[in-house]
C-alpha cells in the first residue's frame, strides 16, 4: 500500500490519540473458547459439521464475547480471538504447511511447534482484520486487536531459506505482511492493535528443546519489529503495543524463570506506542514495575519518548480471583516507579492463546472463560480505583470511539 494511501485509510478509521487523564485498561487479545465451539471446531476438522455450522459455532461465540466484555465496563473490547485456532496460525491458514520445530516446551511438560512453510513465497493467506470488521457488526465500542509478530513468522523458514526463496527474501515480505496487517486493522476500526511477543522473554531461556532460542535470536526479532513500526505513520505507531510474557497454555507457562531484568532493557529498544507487561504473576510485582521505571527513565535521560506501559494485574493460569481492591493497590504501588501519566492496566497474558486449551487448573474452558470475565471486571474496576486516588476523580480510558 502506498504511504498516502496508508494514511488515508488510518485517517478514516477515526483512531485517535491517547487521551491526556486517566489510567488506560485493555485485555491482551485471546479469551477461552467455550466448550461447545471446540467440539464444533473438531467435528468440522473430520467432517461431522458443516462450514457452515462452524462459522454459526464461530459467530455466537463472538457475539457473546463481546457482550460479557462490556457487561465488565470494559471501554475497548476484542472478539477474544474466537475465530483463530492459535495466536501464530491465521495468517497461515490454508497456506501449504508442514510441522516444524518445537516453539516451546511448557513447565508441565507439553511442548508447542512451529508450522513450517512448504512451499514459497509467503504470503499473508487471511488478515486480523477480516476479524476487527466481524465484531464491528456486533458492538459499537473501541476495538483493540492482537497480531501476530514478524519474529514468530520468521521461525517459519529455515535459515537457509526455500530453495531459490532466500531467508532475506521471506523477510521483507514478513515485514511487509505485518505492516500490512496492522494498518488493515485500523482501517477496518480498530482503535489499538497490539503484537503478540511471547518469543521474546522465551529467546532468552537457552532450552536446547528449542533450536532456535538465544539471545542472538531476540536481537534479530527486535529488529524485525521495528522494520514493521517503521512502515507506519507516527498515528499508528502510537497506536500499536508490543506484549511481553513468559507464555499461557494448559495453565502453564514457558519461560517464567527468566528474569525481566534481562529482557526488558532490550524490549524497550522496540520503538513502539506502548507495551503490555506480565506482572500480577511474577513473584515480585512491584520490581517488574520498578525494573519497567528504570527503562522509561533511561529513555528519557537520552531524549526519548517514553512509551506507555500497561502493567499485568490479572493472572490468566491461576484461578484464584483478582480484587478490584488488590489490583488498586498494585497500580499505586506502581505508581511509584511509573509516572502515572504513562502507567495503564491488562492482564498478564491472553487468556487462551490455543484454540483447543484444556485448562486443567481452571477444570473445564467454560469455567475457565467465567473466571475470564470476572477478572476483567475486577481489572477494570480496580484501574477506576486506582486513578481516583493517583489522581482525582478520573475516568478509566479506554480507546477512542
């Protein structure tokens, strides 16, 4: 798309800045699925339903998703990504694939793998906001939407590329793809989008299960992103997140023993608007926030623009409910080492980044998705709490109609 184009196409989106009060709030992106659009998903895969009957299966799970949302008083919703089979496959789907490496080997022991290209060139085969314009037809509050990296897409080839297809090849049109991707998604109405960056904290873990993790690894995909934050205007880019945590499937996590303090210098190097960092379940919240107000204060001493920073306040593996209490206190603590002028509210992962998550700490994905809700009813609540006492009577933010 050419850059006057681009702008055009964000410009009718209607996407604005962030306002100047009060403490922003969003979820990450992905919601369990109930129980029932599982099953439909599985019987369409051997034949037992139709198309037809999935995209019905499909629909009312977004159309109930959306509603939940704003019944928590929500002020941005998403479809919680009812219609994707994971955070890494849509733009794939239908693509001549074949299973790769393994991605991620979880602490209780399942592992992930990555789909691997068969056959070139890539191309994105579906787009997030084929997505954003299906809730739009639902509800007329702000929509966010989470996309897929251009590092995750770029453990689809392997380093020698595909036959006369070269690696650098595959990454400019990764590149290419992405930026394409988030600028549909504003065009298609979305007030944020955020990138999916689970690799990163997971490069750094050095797990020999995982052939392509190390520290070189996340040094290339922080350049990646920022070849995609560079196909943007300065609009979009403050309009796009980069979300960090240490991975939630099966209610278990793949690299929670890295410590931040090792990655976070090299995520704040990623020119976005804003990030989306795990904190409620780390071990020490308030240092997750103290390390995330160093690296703000860094960028400032050299004359950068410091980012927005949402801090995790729910914690999606653990069943065990949040307090709108608890989350109040964790934002003022942050507060501390955050000027609240840059501090906002998620939660600490998509609840359900697999399509088919069996969530065995929760007991069934149906009662997993209710304790979903509650607890962004409870994050939602406990940003107001939070922003009434950091600053006055003040209205959570959400996005921009």
């Amino acid at each position: 798309m050419a850059a006057a184009a681009a702008a055009h196409a964000f410009g009718a989106a209607g996407v604005r800045p962030w306002p100047a009060d009060g403490l922003p709030t969003e979820q990450v992106g992905s919601l369990p699925r109930p129980s029932s659009l599982q099953r439909a998903v599985l019987d369409a895969e051997i034949g037992a339903a139709s198309g037809e009957e999935l995209a019905a299966a499909q629909d009312l799970a977004v159309r109930e998703t959306l509603a939940r949302l704003a019944e928590t008083g929500s002020p941005i919703v998403s479809d919680g990504e009812q219609r994707r089979e994971s955070f890494a496959s849509y733009p794939l789907a239908g693509a001549d694939v074949e299973a790769g490496p393994v991605f991620a080997v979880f602490a209780d022991g399942h592992h992930r793998v990555v789909p691997r290209l068969a056959s070139a060139p890539f191309r994105f085969q579906s787009w997030a906001a084929d997505d954003v314009a299906a809730a739009r037809a639902h509800t007329d509050l702000p929509l966010k939407q989470a996309v897929i990296s251009p590092s995750m897409l770029s453990l689809t080839i392997p380093d020698a590329g595909l036959g006369d297809y070269s690696r650098e090849a595959f990454l400019d049109d990764v590149v290419a793809g992405c930026a394409e991707d988030i600028r549909r998604c504003f065009a298609a109405g979305a007030s944020r989008v955020s990138i999916d960056f689970t690799e990163g904290r997971l490069a750094l873990r050095r797990d020999v299960r995982a052939p392509w993790a190390g520290p070189q690894a996340l040094a290339g995909f922080i350049e990646l992103l920022n070849r995609v934050l560079d196909e943007l205007g300065d609009a979009e880019r403050s309009a796009v997140g980069v979300h960090t945590c240490p991975g939630n499937d099966n209610d278990s996590a793949h690299s929670a023993d890295v410590d931040y303090a090792e990655l976070l210098p090299e995520l704040f190097q990623i020119e976005a608007g804003y990030f989306l960092v795990q904190a409620a379940g780390e071990k020490d919240p308030d240092r997750v926030a103290r390390l995330v107000g160093r690296e703000i204060g860094a960028l400032q001493a050299a004359g950068r623009a410091a980012p927005r920073v949402l801090l995790g306040v729910t914690n999606p593996t653990n069943p065990k409910l949040e307090t709108a209490e608890q989350v109040r206190d964790q934002l003022v603590r942050a507060a501390r080492f955050v000027p609240p002028e840059l501090l906002g509210s998620t939660d600490d992962c998509g609840f359900s980044p697999y399509l088919i998550d069996e969530k065995p700490r929760h007991g069934s994905p149906d009662y997993a998705r209710d304790v979903a809700f509650a607890k962004i009813a409870a994050r939602v609540r406990g940003t107001e709490l939070a922003a009434a006492e950091l600053a006055g009577p003040a209205q959570v933010i959400g996005g921009a109609r």
